[in-house]
C-alpha cells in the first residue's frame, strides 16, 4: 500500500505479483485444509475429516514455500 500510495507503481506491482502467489496456492485444491495445513501443522494433510477434503503434502510444502517467500 504504501509503495503505491507514494507513487512507486513498479515496486507495488511486483509485490502485488508476488501477494497474488500465495493465494493461488492456498486454493489450488477445494476446501481450507491447505489453510489449515499452513497455519503450522493444525491439521496435517491428510488427517482430516468430512466434510473436509484431503490434500497432498506437496500442495502444502508449495503454500508454506511460496508463504516463506513473502516472509523474506
């Protein structure tokens, strides 16, 4: 925001760029266990039940991946 506020349009894109990863990957697959699955292991996929769904440990790993990301 405060990138674009000040007029810097190339670095508020870019970030806005890097933002809109994270979401792809957090619903790449139906249903908030990849949510839950990056919010630190509350919920390790697959160990879910109905009428959540499961999903692969790699889906995840991808989230927390791209997340890390973020966070550097």
């Amino acid at each position: 925001m405060d990138a674009w506020r000040d007029g810097d349009v190339a670095e508020a894109r870019c970030l806005g760029h890097a933002l809109a990863r994270l979401p792809a990957a957090l619903f790449c697959e139906p249903g908030p266990t990849v949510i839950k699955g990056v919010q630190r292991g509350l919920i390790p996929p697959p160990d879910v039940r109905l009428p959540l769904l499961s999903v692969g440990k790699a889906t995840v790993a991808d989230a927390l991946e791209r997340l890390s990301r973020l966070e550097e």
